[in-house]
C-alpha cells in the first residue's frame, strides 16, 4: 500500500493551536483521526488496545521555544516500549530535599570478603607533541636514525 502523508505548518494564534491540538486529543480519544488540509484529506483509525509511541523533544535557542510532539501507532515486539517516566506541567519541579543521612550501621560485625590481587599500577604515556615541538622530534629521530 502506497504512503498518504499530509502536512501543516503555520503561525497561529496561541488560542487557535490550543484548539487544534484539543481537536486531536477528542479525536484521539474517540479512536479516529480525521486531518484536512485544503482538498486533501487523511484518516487515521486507533486501535485503542495497541500500544501508541509517544516522542517529545523540547528546546530553546536564542529566544526560540520549540516543542516537538510525535504519536505513532505501531506494533511493539516484547520488551520494547518500556520509557523512562515523564510528567508534563506547567511550573518547572520544585528542588530535591536534602539527601538523607545513611542508616546506622548494624551491630553485627560483617564477615570480610577475602583479600584481592593488588592490579599492577597504571603507567602514563609520555602525550604526543604538537606543532613545532612535533616537527622537533621528528627531525631529531630522522637525525639519529642517520647517524646509524
């Protein structure tokens, strides 16, 4: 089967966009979206019971907000969709409290794991000179190297 794709893309006031994307939810929810766009057309059917993929990205440049929304309805294969939570509002989260203090220690003595090997100790590299001290090294190894 052949791609449909519709786009759209214009400056709006705030209110107008908000009604879209209020338009897209009740569709949503209704299981059915229906999107027009001069003479064409696209509708999209919602098996409720399929997972939907939600991507979200936000950024801000030089004064410039953009907020990037993308639903998909895919198919998942086990294990795949498991995302990291997230929470959508309109105040930033308020700070951490301080982290707690860490539990008292037991009184019954632990049992000591037994010793390891010591590793060997790491040694540095000598860093690679640049620029003119490159040239330098060169041409005292290519001395050398003629020297014998």
């Amino acid at each position: 089967m052949g791609k449909n794709e519709i786009s759209y893309k214009a400056g709006l006031p705030a209110s107008q966009a908000l009604e879209h994307l209020e338009n897209l939810v009740q569709s949503l929810r209704k299981g059915s979206v229906c999107l027009q766009v001069g003479g064409e057309q696209l509708v999209m059917g919602l098996n409720k019971a399929a997972p939907l993929e939600l991507e979200i990205s936000a950024s801000e440049k030089k004064g410039k907000n953009r907020l990037s929304l993308e639903l998909s309805w895919k198919e998942l294969k086990p294990g795949e969709g498991q995302s990291p939570e997230m929470l959508i509002s309109s105040q930033p989260p308020a700070p951490d409290p301080a982290p707690k203090a860490p539990a008292a220690a037991s009184k019954t003595p632990k049992k000591k794991a037994p010793a390891k090997k010591a590793a060997a100790p790491k040694t540095k590299r000598a860093a690679k000179p640049k620029g003119a001290a490159a040239k330098k090294t060169t041409r005292k190894k290519a001395a050398s190297a003629k020297a014998k």
